[in-house]
C-alpha cells in the first residue's frame, strides 16, 4: 500500500487525532528507520524514547518470535512464566516489593492514583488529594490528564475528577504551603517531558522526598519517559539517593513492545486487594518476554554504562557545538534524554522538520524545546552527524 493511500484512508476513517510527518516507515535496523520510499533516517526520537534497544535487536526479536510461538495471552486469571520472571527482576534488588503490570504510563500511573484513594478509605484519613507540579505530563486518561499541570491537555474534558492540586516545579516552598490535611501523596517527575525537558534539582526532589516522609504522606515519581536506563541508571531518582513509595515506567519497559508497570513498596504495595483493581492485555507473556531482554540487559549486561557514555558524549556535543547561538536558551537533562530550549523566534517544531528533510528524527515539547532521546545503542559517529546537521541549520538561521 503506498503512503498517498494510506493518507486517504487516514483522512476518511481515522480520528483526527495526529499531526502525521508525510512519511510511513517500514522496516528499522539499530538506529535507523526506512521509509516507504526506501529513504534512511537516524533515529534520534526512538518512537518517543521508547525503541531502547534500537531496531531489529536480535535478543529482542528472537524473544519476541518465540514467545508468539508459545502463547501471547492468557489473561491474569491464571499464572505465566514471563510474568514471574519479570516480575522477580523488577523487585530482585528489594526497591518494591509489589509490581502491577499493564500496557501504557497512564494506565500505569491510574494505579498510583488508585492506591492512594484505597489508602485513604482504608483509614478514614481523608487524604485523597495529590499534589502534582505545573507543567507536568502524567496521561491522557481523564484523572491523569487531571494530574497533568497543563490546563491545555485538561481543559477541554471538564467536569475533570477532583482530588488534585498544582504547585510550581522546583519550587519546595509552594509544595509544603500546598500541603493541608487531605493532602495524600506527592506526585511528580524527576524530568518534566512534555513541560520542556526540565530536570528536577537535587535540593529539590530530595527535599520533596524527606517533607513527605515528615508529613506521612506517598511520594510517587513518575519516571514513565526517564526510568528503565534513560538516565544512564535504572531509575532516574537513583541519581537523588531517595526512594519514593511508588514509581510508574513504561516506554522503554519492552522496547517497543507495550507494556508498563507500577511498582509499590510499604502500605502502597499491600494497599490494593482483588476487584479493586485489573487489566486484561497487562503483563500478558509476549510483553513481559520482551520486557525480561530490556530489562536483563540493563541488570546484568553493559547497557546502563553504554547510555551513560553515550549519553555524555551527546551533552558534550549539544554543548561544543550548538550553546554558542544566542537563540538557543539552555541545553539540558541527564543521560540519553536531551532538551534544548530555543529562543521563541526560532520554530523548534520547523527546525526538527528541517532535521526530516536532512535524514535525522528528533523531537519536540514544551518551551519551544527539541527532544533527543535516541536508542542507547546510538554511536558516537551517529551523534556527530546529527549535531553537525544541528550546527548547520542553526549557522544559517538569520537571528
């Protein structure tokens, strides 16, 4: 089927739901993708960090082949083995000691809104409310895009669930003034995705996680977009020294393959009782048998040293080449997840279609910021050709 059929049959039939590049790939292989067409792009967006382990990984692909030879589904009335496994992985190291499975980081953080509700009816606390930050990006379900601090994703769906409250990022002084008596969990990012690649400071979240511990209450971080290695460790608030009560992932979790999990430890892991919550496609054998190679990898193989150094050399590049152009405001995040926030004059979204044309993918989101979040089998042969393609728009941009 060629690419103008399939935008006739999108623009009849499917929801307008997309602002699709005209482009429909085919076929992917480590870190490229090729199109319809037969052009090659560098992958520099990995399906919205999702695509870890790059395209055509051999483990993955072979997991996956034989896995569907087997059985792909089963529901969760009875017991699978790839679910065990991945589910002795995730707790092996003794952070949770509970893990609830299912396919998408909205589904996955409704759980972490669910566990604190139960928490609060199990004990007449009252506690319902959670405080989320401004500008964050938590789901598109309707309480997660309640929890999202972004009235634009929000606003639209009203009457929107009650039980949450904004409070500016980075800012622990508004959080403990937010903090009244119904107050039962603190919510946030250890990086802001769509709020524009905004790393939470040190002072910051670790004064969250201790001002939680203070009032009694859950600190849940949503590391939906930075966990399973992003940041060159398994969990980004590994490079904070804290332990919240609950941590959400997704994306990365099976490769490509979807699937994400809430993992608990302490009340919020023994909070949730049968009925109370479920999922009939979650932690099915075909997803948790491609989330145990991602997730072995980054265990027991190389791989998170790999993201960290790649990850430095492309902070090193961005930097080298690129923070010299007075219109580009800041270059930031941590490991393989990148932003840079351009000046308003200059179309973050105009220069990653610039990008396109020149065969490399990347991204966008919030303050006018480009996304780079690669595969992290990304080379550095890979990355000096993209920022040099970076370098090369930015040097004939009249500002």
């Amino acid at each position: 089927m060629d690419l103008e059929k399939i935008r006739e049959i999108e623009k009849e039939h499917y929801m307008k739901l997309f602002k699709r590049s005209h482009i429909c790939f085919e076929r992917g292989e480590g870190c490229t993708l090729y199109d319809t067409a037969g052009h090659a792009y560098t992958d520099f967006f990995g399906g919205i960090a999702v695509n870890c382990l790059g395209y055509n990984d051999p483990e993955l692909v072979e997991a996956v082949r034989v896995q569907a030879g087997k059985l792909m589904h089963t529901s969760n009335l009875y017991y699978n083995v790839p679910q065990a496994e991945l589910t002795e992985r995730l707790t092996r190291d003794g952070m949770f000691s509970r893990v609830f499975f299912c396919n998408s980081g909205a589904e996955a953080n409704e759980c972490a809104i669910k566990i604190v509700r139960k928490l609060a009816s199990m004990t007449g606390s009252g506690k319902t409310t959670i405080l989320t930050a401004n500008e964050s990006f938590h789901g598109r379900t309707l309480a997660t895009v309640t929890a999202t601090g972004q009235d634009k994703y929000s606003a639209p769906f009203a009457p929107l669930p009650a039980g949450f409250r904004h409070v500016p990022f980075n800012d622990l002084d508004a959080l403990r003034e937010a903090t009244t008596p119904d107050v039962g969990a603190i919510m946030l990012e250890c990086i802001q995705g769509e709020g524009g690649l905004r790393p939470a400071t040190y002072d910051y979240l670790v004064g969250a996680y201790a001002f939680a511990k203070q009032k009694g209450i859950l600190l849940i971080l949503d590391e939906v977009q930075t966990g399973t290695g992003r940041t060159g460790k398994f969990y980004c608030f590994e490079h904070y020294g804290i332990q919240p009560d609950i941590v959400t992932l997704a994306k990365g979790l099976g490769g490509g393959v979807p699937i994400a999990c809430c993992l608990a430890r302490g009340e919020a892991a023994e909070a949730l009782c049968p009925g109370d919550h479920g999922t009939t496609f979650g932690g099915n054998p075909l997803a948790c048998a491609a989330a145990n190679v991602v997730v072995g990898k980054l265990q027991d193989g190389d791989l998170l040293d790999r993201v960290t150094k790649a990850g430095d050399y492309l902070a090193d590049s961005l930097s080298r080449k690129l923070a010299r152009h007075k219109f580009v405001l800041d270059i930031r995040g941590k490991g393989l997840l990148r932003g840079i926030q351009l000046d308003e004059k200059i179309s973050a979204t105009a220069v990653a279609g610039m990008m396109m044309s020149l065969g490399v993918i990347i991204g966008t989101c919030g303050h006018n910021t480009l996304r780079i979040a690669p595969p992290y089998i990304i080379s550095e042969a890979e990355t000096d050709d993209m920022t040099d393609k970076l370098e090369t728009i930015f040097s004939n941009t009249n500002i």
